[in-house]
C-alpha cells in the first residue's frame, strides 16, 4: 500500500501516535520574535520569500509560524528603539489579522533588559519599593487593558525579561534582593489579571536565560516555588554559545517541565548563517553557515517535541526579520533580504504534503 502521512504526525507518532499526543502537537508554539519587524518594513526593508516580496509577517505565516513574541518598553530611550505601547499594539493587530497567538514580553525597563542589565525606568527610580511596586502593577494592568481595548489581548505574558539575576535594579537585584523581586514579580501577575476585563486570563511567563543549565534553573524556579509565586509556563533563552549543549538543553527541558509541573517553552534562540563574534575561541555545534544555521533549529526542534510527557510547548526564534540592525548574522534573510534555508524548518511539522493528481 502506498500512502503518505502529513509531517505533523511523523512527532505525535514518536510520542506515541495518541489522538490527544496529536492535539498536542497541533497546539505547538512554531514562534518567532518579531518586534523589529514593522520599524524594518517602516523603513523599506523588502522581504522576499523566493521571487516573491511579501510583507514579512505573511513570509513567517506561510511556512507554518503560528506564534508572535512582541516586546514592550515602558517609555523607548531612543527612536531606533520603536517597541512602545502604540507600536506594539498595531503590530499585534496586523498579526491577530493572519491568525497569529501572541506573546506580549514585559522588559519594565526603558531599553534592554536581561541578565546583565534590569534597569529601573527613570521615572520610578526614586520611588520607594512599596510605590515601586504600586507602579509594576498599575502600568501592567494598563497596558494589558489597552491591547485588550484595542482588540488583540494578549495569549500569554511574561512578566520580565531574562530575570534570572532579578528586574528593577538595584532593589530588585538578585540573589540579594529576592523578597523585593517576588513583590515585583506578584504585581506584575495580578497586573495582567486586573487588565483582561472579563476575557479569559492570558497565561503567564516566567523567563530565564538557563536553557542548558539545571543547576541555575532549579536554584531560581525553587525561589520562585517557595515564594508562592502563581504562573503556568517556565520560559528558557537557549544560545549554545552561553547556555550550554544541545544534551544540556535536552535534560533541562525534561528537569524543568517534571521538577515543576509546567509547561515549558524555548522563547528565545537563534544561531548565525554567517560567521560572527559568538564562537570565537570556542568549538561551534554546527558551522556558522544558511545551511548550519537550518540544521540548528531543526534539531532544537526534535529535542523540544520529544520532551518528555509533550510538555515543551513551543520554540521562538529571536529577531529573525531585523532588517540591517546589528544582530542580523542571526536572521532568516540575507543582506538583500532573501530569505534562508532556515525559513523551511517549520515546513514538515505544520504544512500538508502536496497532493499527487491521482490522490
């Protein structure tokens, strides 16, 4: 008998080929982070997908992404920096448009927040923690209600950036400050809640940068177990460069989802198609090439669907669509804005198979 199954079986069947494994798998984050994408396309950066020039949210939606991850910075230090509310907002509406679930990632911060840099908004720097902590919950809930006012609430939150060493430095600094951390980390949940109206809550994040790291992952999450901290989804950055191998991520994913009993998502990766700074010194998993940069993510794909009990629940690349901003090594188009064998990986797990005329 010659027949042909869809490619999005060929994962449920390795996890056990169940109805509710395959519901599992359809319901699979294929994700990216594209917050630079709208201020590329503002700017007349042209995306084309073979011969074809598409606006880029409709390139991703094509080969199977059905997630967005969209930044928010509370007041952007700078125009190259474009990710406010009202950005954010028509972005999120030109994506709700094509179907897209979104992600809206909280940086409580001006600029970059992450592990080596929370810094606390000017405007609150003097305020004591009890008003600081006042102002995390209020300008949550606002800003969560003006997306939902605007017709695109989001699907899930995370409630800071990378917050492995804390948010709003120095007082929420950690591992000194972990008490004044949980308050933030507690308005920011009840912010979201107080936000949705009466919609169905969106679920929340909390995100780390220990993708392959157990002994970081366990130390932080069971802070956060033990301050009765309320969330649904550990989110891991995963970079092989600082974040360990492809086993260490393997284990990790397994450790986290089984240790906490939460889904686990990879909300951010990414690897270069051409040679940059990251490796320099250091022996690279796969070479810095379109097709190495491919192979990555189809493998950091395997891995996250073999998690086991199906509990990684989706995978974000970061920032594939940047236009010619530094960072671009890590996109999915060339300097000319083709685009990339990686573009592809996605293909097998959420398109059909072309029907053959006698089918």
């Amino acid at each position: 008998m010659n027949f042909k199954i869809k490619p999005v079986l060929l994962a449920v069947i390795a996890l056990g080929g169940t109805a509710e494994n395959f519901a599992r798998a359809a319901e699979f984050a294929f994700g990216a982070d594209l917050s630079f994408l709208r201020q590329a396309e503002e700017r007349g950066k042209i995306f084309r997908d073979g011969t074809n020039a598409l606006p880029g949210l409709q390139i991703f939606h094509n080969h199977g992404y059905n997630w967005i991850r969209l930044r928010v910075f509370v007041e952007p230090v700078s125009n190259n920096l474009p990710n406010d509310l009202a950005y954010t907002i028509a972005e999120a509406q030109d994506a709700k448009k094509l179907g897209y679930k979104f992600l809206l990632d909280f940086h409580y911060a001006n600029s970059w927040a992450d592990p080596g840099k929370q810094p606390t908004p000017g405007a609150w720097f003097d305020l004591s923690h009890q008003q600081r902590v006042e102002k995390v919950f209020s300008y949550t809930r606002d800003t969560v209600a003006a997306f939902r006012e605007a017709g695109v609430l989001p699907d899930m939150v995370q409630v800071g950036n990378e917050v492995t060493a804390g948010m709003l430095w120095p007082d929420g600094k950690l591992p000194a400050h972990w008490d004044n951390f949980a308050d933030y980390l507690r308005a920011g949940i009840t912010g979201v809640a107080a936000g949705r109206g009466t919609n169905s809550p969106p679920r929340i994040m909390i995100h780390t940068d220990t993708g392959g790291n157990v002994a970081k992952t366990k130390w932080f999450f069971d802070n956060v177990k033990r301050s009765d901290i309320s969330f649904d989804v550990i989110g891991l950055s995963y970079y092989p460069r600082w974040h360990g191998t492809l086993m260490d991520l393997r284990e990790n994913l397994a450790f986290a989802a089984s240790e906490y009993d939460k889904d686990v998502m990879i909300v951010e990766t990414g690897y270069n198609w051409r040679a940059g700074n990251d490796f320099k010194g250091h022996a690279a998993p796969f070479p810095e090439t379109p097709e190495g940069q491919r192979d990555f993510l189809d493998e950091v794909t395997r891995i996250a669907l073999q998690t086991p009990g199906q509990r990684c629940k989706g995978i974000f690349w970061w920032e594939p669509a940047t236009g010619n901003r530094g960072g671009g090594g890590r996109g999915f188009f060339d300097e000319d804005g083709n685009s990339l064998p990686v573009l592809n990986v996605f293909d097998k797990d959420t398109l059909p198979l072309p029907r053959k005329t006698n089918q």
